[in-house]
C-alpha cells in the first residue's frame, strides 16, 4: 500500500514547498529512488525546471518533462496534473515517489511506493492538505507526519 508523507513547513511562502521537492528529489535520487514532481501548470513546471539548476546547491539533478523519451531513465520527472491524470496507469514512468505540489490528491497516486504531500502555512495550502489527509485517512494509507518547523 501506498505510504504517505505529509512534509509541513514553517514557512509562508509558496515557493517554499518548491525548493523543499528539489531538495527531497535529490534525497531520493542519493538513496536509490526515482521521483516524479506533479505541479499544477505549465508556469510551476517552468519554476521547478529552473529550481533544479540550483538545487541541491552545488550540484545538478537530471530532470525532463514527463513527455520526454527519456522519462522511464531519468531520476526525476515533472508532470502537469492534468497530464498525469490523463496518462494510462501502466504507461507511467516507473518511479518510486511522486512529489505532489498540486492542491488536490494526486489522480494516480496508488501507483508509487511513497507520495510526498509538501504543506506550507499558506491558508490555502493548509486547507488543501488537510482534505488530502481525511482522504488517504479514509481509506486507510499509513499516514506520517514530518514537521519542519
């Protein structure tokens, strides 16, 4: 079953929660794991796009889109939620984690191993993560809580 990760953050900022995923694709990406970040449009891709030339500092991540033919061997792939909602789940890139940094739970979460629901004190943010959490609660995914705060 898939687990669930709820990353809250001290911070107000919605730009937050982007750094905060090139920071735990990176973690992934050292441990072994493949993550594909879902984001809500074409300008948050373009943001996150940016983000992983500078982060981790120092160092560069290997991203594409998740059109790319080079999606299936590629440690960390962006996605529109429309795209991802849109997709056959079994032409899914197979990654482990899937970054969700849309408001909505993500359409085919049950296909990874682990989701990371990333929560920063935007009212709006919180609101959505807490819909999130009474669903994956509801229908019984183990649910973990890392504040950051």
């Amino acid at each position: 079953m898939t687990r669930i990760d709820f990353y809250l953050l001290p911070d107000l900022r919605l730009d937050a929660r982007e750094r905060f995923a090139a920071r735990l694709a990176a973690k992934a990406f050292r441990q072994g794991h493949r993550s594909l970040i879902q984001l809500a449009d074409e300008a948050a891709l373009e943001r996150l796009e940016g983000l992983l030339w500078e982060e981790p500092r120092g160092a560069f991540l290997g991203h594409v889109r998740m059109n790319d033919a080079l999606a299936a061997r590629t440690p960390v792939v962006l996605a529109a939620a429309a795209e991802l909602a849109a997709m056959d789940p079994a032409a899914l890139p197979t990654h482990d984690l899937l970054i969700n940094l849309e408001l909505e739970v993500p359409a085919r979460f049950a296909a990874f191993d682990r989701v990371a629901e990333i929560i920063c004190q935007d009212e709006t943010v919180r609101s959505a993560g807490r819909a999130s959490y009474r669903f994956y609660r509801e229908r019984g995914y183990p649910l973990h809580h890392h504040d950051l705060s």
